[in-house]
C-alpha cells in the first residue's frame, strides 16, 4: 500500500461562464477539483491551505473512515471549520472499499465549487467485469451566476429554499444548450467497438438528475463504490451525493452524439423548479461533425423511470467488500423525514431582513430540525465529555401519528411546527442498526437523498405511501440488496437501511440536498468506541481546526 498526498489550495479565482466573469471559490484554481485516484488499502494525506476569505472543510464523500473519524470533514460535526489563512491535514486510510467517491467542501453551499473525484482502484487490480478500454469521471454539477455563500445567507435569512442555480454542467461545463458555452463543452473522444466506464457523480447541490447519450444503452455495474450485478438502462438517474458506474460500448455509427443531464422532480403535480439541459459530446474516432445526435429525456416529473432505476438494482453477492444484510437487529428505527414550517421570532428568527415573514420552511427528522452547534463539534464534545453540546435523545419513533398520505386527514399541527435541536441518536459498538426514513411530503417535489458518512449501508425496501411495518417487511431483500452510501426517499414514501455501526465516531446523517440540509434534515449516530483498541478511536490529530 502507498502513501499519497496530495496539496489542496483552497483560493478564490476568476472564471468566464455565461459570458460573464465571476469569483468562484474552487482547490487549485480548477472546476472541477483534482481527481485523486488511490488504490485500495493506500493512505491519502491531503494539505488543506484555506486561502479563501471563507470557513472551509473538505469531505471524503463515502470513504468510510474507519477509525479516523476526525478526517471525515463536515463543519461542526467532526472538525471546526479551517478558518481563512489556516491549514488542516487529512489523513486516512482506504480499506475495505473500492469504486467511484468523490470528495467536497462541508460547510454552508461551498460545495457549489468546491469538488472533485475520488477514485479507489481495485487492489486485485481487476474489476469483477471485463476490464474497460479507458474510464472517464462524468461529474454532474450545478452553477449559479450569484456568490454561493450569498445566496445561502440570503435564504436563511427569508427563510425561504435558494434560487435555482443559473445552469446544470458536466465536468464543471454547462455546455451548448446555454449562452456562451459552445466552445468549452465538454467532449468525450472514443474508438468505435470499444467499451468504457464513464464514473458518474451527481455533484448538484439540489436536484436529482437524469442522465443519457442518445442512441446509447448503458450497464451498470457499481453505485456509491459498491458492485452491482449488471442492469441495462438507457437512462440513468442519480441523487445529490450519488455515483454510478456504468458501462458504455461505442456500437453505433461512428458520429457525434449529445449526453445529457437535467433535473427529474418526483412530485408529480409540482412546478418544475429547473428545466434546464447540459450536455456534453461523445465523439467517435474524432470524426468532423456539425450537429451531434440528440437524445430523449424522460419527462421532468417521470417518477416511473426514477423508481424503476432505482429499485431495480441488487448488489453483486459475493464481489470484493460485499458483505451480508444484518439480520439481527439492535436498533429499529423509525424517522421521519420531510420539510415543514417552524415560526420565525426568538429562538428561531429569520433575521437580517425587511419585511420579516412570520413562517419560515424547517425540515426534520422526528420532528426535530438539526442545529449545527458552533463553539465545538460533536466529536469533540463527545471524545472529551463535554456537555451542552448536543442531547443525546432523538426519537427512534415519530413523536405524533400521522397519515403520510394524507396530512389533511391528521391531527397534528406540531408536525407542521419543526424547532430547532441538536438531537442526535447515540448507538453501541457493533450495533445492527435499521432506519425506515418516512418522507412526510407536507410541502416540497423532491425525494430526500439520505446520506450516510462512515458507512454504507443495504437498503433492504423502498415504497410509496406509509410504511407498513407488518407487511411491508415481509417484502425486504435480504438476499442482494444493493449497497450504497445515499438513498433517494421517495416523495410520499418510505426506504429501509440497515447496517452495522462497527466504525466508532460523530457520523451525520443527512439529506443530501443543501437547500434542505441548511434547514435542518440532518442528525448524528454517535458510535460509541468498542472494547479493544481496534474498535477505539484515536485521540485527534494535534491540528484539529478550533473553533
Ligand atoms: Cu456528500 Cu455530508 O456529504
């Protein structure tokens, strides 16, 4: 195994998109970021310079972590942000995984920028597939026009979700179909009769997005750096925070042929927040072209394609790190998840403002919308005792009985009432721990894409409407269920995870949309350590950023 460093400086540079020059925080003036490729069982060690004028952290999206909680990276929860002019180094090692992350900023909207791919070889050297002629990272991005770090100030401050972003992008390229972006879109050269992975990354900030290349199947073979057994599809469709590799053979009349992403809303009624397109182009054998081939996307709202997509993949029993679904179980969890509304006005104000409206939207789990602490993360409090920071006494059931399907039936106003708290859910070394997530649709078109840090985890089930909790575990896969880090919870509907909490340390749970994530979507499972000093967490590393 290998050490491998890497410099990240985080500086705000100057970049010409939408015919217009804007300000963009980004790591080493590039967009996307690095890609960092690593084999499995490496250590990454990576020098943080925060040069920018904001607090910054980096997360390894996915990596497990294990037993190096304190290089995780989301602000407030593992670390105090690096403040600007300081440094941080991450350092850990990568077992027990292999596939496709990706890395990104984990404090306020930063991540709009600030992101890249993260890439684990096998250490067999072999994939469980034919090995693919080239692979290409396709990350999937969103970018606005406005400073990121306004625009999240500025919606906390209304109370309200942000704009939408100004354009979709892939590899940081909104490409043809918007002003002034012609010249740099993003172009894929390939040879006819070969196969490819592309490694795809859902970067967005607050949309799921379909993705496809006209006249071009696909196979998917991974998701969140997890083997799947193979399934066709012409489109795929990702959450924030997902990966999916796929593989593509280049079987059609050599030509140019567009790939494009554009936002897929769950809520069959609602208004299309976005119904913008990016592309970019599949060249074959560098061929003169004038206009590429276009392809169909499913309609914005097709929840029908969506679910297919995802409740169709299984995870490839017996390939590198797959391991059994738990089947005894510790903790059953229960929670609630969804988007509501909570009083402005002390202690919830909605300041800063003219006009200040008395409602702003809250989001929740078991009705208690998370409150970032600010004076010390969760670790911290945690490692070293201390108290006041967070309460350890989230609900494992919803406080209030409720008709998913239908709120207007339900007595239950203080649903629609979420305060915030700092509730997190604490658990045993190797508790077998599963959570069905409830989306509550009160208001809000999008599935919630939960996401885990330090784990993986098997998503046993998926539905729509109320959980069931006699029936609808009679139906769980507990044979191949695919194993992944983020799972999308459908609008109206239900997801069961499971997994074993053998990694001690402060792991947020969240959702992995930024609007939603601002308001409160999130808690923590504090892991307690484990007897022996295998399953002990280390004290921090001596430059730990302090509040
Ligand atoms: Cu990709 Cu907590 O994040």
């Amino acid at each position: 195994a290998a050490i491998v460093e890497h410099v990240f400086n985080v500086e705000n540079v100057t970049v010409r998109k939408l015919c217009h020059d804007h300000v963009i925080t980004a790591v080493n003036g590039a967009l996307p970021g690095p890609t960092i490729q690593v084999t499995e069982g490496d250590t990454l060690v990576v020098h943080v310079f925060n040069k920018s004028p904001y607090n910054v952290t980096i997360h390894w999206h996915g990596v497990f972590q294990l037993l190096s909680s304190w290089a995780d990276g989301p602000s407030y929860i593992t670390q105090c942000p690096i403040p600007p002019g300081g440094n941080y180094t991450y350092n850990f090692t990568i077992t027990t995984q292999e596939g496709t992350l990706w890395w990104h900023a984990h404090v306020s909207f930063l991540r709009a920028t600030v992101y890249g791919a993260l890439i684990i070889l096998p250490k067999s050297g072999h994939y469980p597939f034919p090995t693919p002629y080239e692979e290409f990272p396709i990350i999937l991005g969103e970018w606005w026009n406005a400073n990121v770090i306004d625009l999240q100030t500025q919606a906390q401050a209304l109370g309200t979700g942000p704009n939408n972003s100004d354009a979709f992008t892939i590899n940081g390229r909104p490409g043809d179909l918007y002003p002034c972006s012609k010249n740099c879109t993003y172009k894929l050269n390939a040879v006819h009769g070969q196969t490819y992975m592309l490694r795809l990354i859902n970067a967005a900030l607050n949309n799921q997005l379909f993705f496809k290349i006209a006249n071009h199947k696909f196979t998917v073979v991974a998701v969140d750096a997890s083997y799947t057994n193979p399934y066709v599809t012409d489109v795929a469709v990702l959450a924030p925070g997902q990966t999916v590799d796929v593989l593509l053979t280049t079987d059609q009349t050599p030509g140019a042929y567009y790939m494009l992403a554009r936002p897929y809303v769950s809520a069959q009624n609602a208004p299309p927040p976005d119904n913008t397109t990016t592309t970019g182009i599949l060249i074959y054998d560098e061929l003169p072209y004038t206009s590429p081939i276009m392809p169909l996307l499913p309609a914005l709202n097709d929840t029908p394609t969506a679910h297919t997509f995802s409740s169709s993949l299984t995870s490839l029993v017996g390939s590198p790190n797959w391991r059994p679904v738990p089947t005894q179980l510790d903790e059953q969890l229960l929670w609630t998840v969804g988007l509501s509304v909570a009083p402005c006005g002390p202690p919830n104000a909605c300041t800063g403002v003219p006009n200040i409206p008395t409602l702003r939207l809250s989001a929740s789990i078991n009705n208690a919308s998370f409150q970032f602490p600010t004076s010390l993360s969760i670790l911290q409090a945690h490692f070293f005792n201390v108290t006041g920071i967070y309460t350890a006494d989230l609900p494992d059931q919803p406080p209030l009985k409720f008709d998913y399907t239908n709120p207007a039936n339900s007595n239950n106003s203080a649903l629609a009432f979420a305060f915030k708290s700092t509730r997190v859910k604490q658990v045993k070394y190797n508790a077998t721990v599963e959570i069905v997530f409830q989306d509550t649709t009160i208001i809000g078109a999008e599935n919630h894409p939960m996401h885990l840090h330090g784990y993986n985890f098997h998503v046993v089930g998926q539905g729509f409407g109320n959980f069931d909790p006699v029936n609808d575990p009679k139906k769980y896969n507990l044979v191949n269920p695919v194993i992944r880090n983020t799972i999308g919870v459908p609008v109206g509907g239900w997801a069961t995870i499971r997994f074993q909490a053998n990694n001690p340390g402060a792991w947020i749970l969240h959702c992995h949309l930024d609007a939603h994530l601002t308001m409160g979507l999130a808690t923590v499972i504090v892991v307690d350590n484990g007897p022996t000093p295998s399953s002990t967490l280390p004290p921090p590393p001596p430059d730990l950023p302090q509040c």
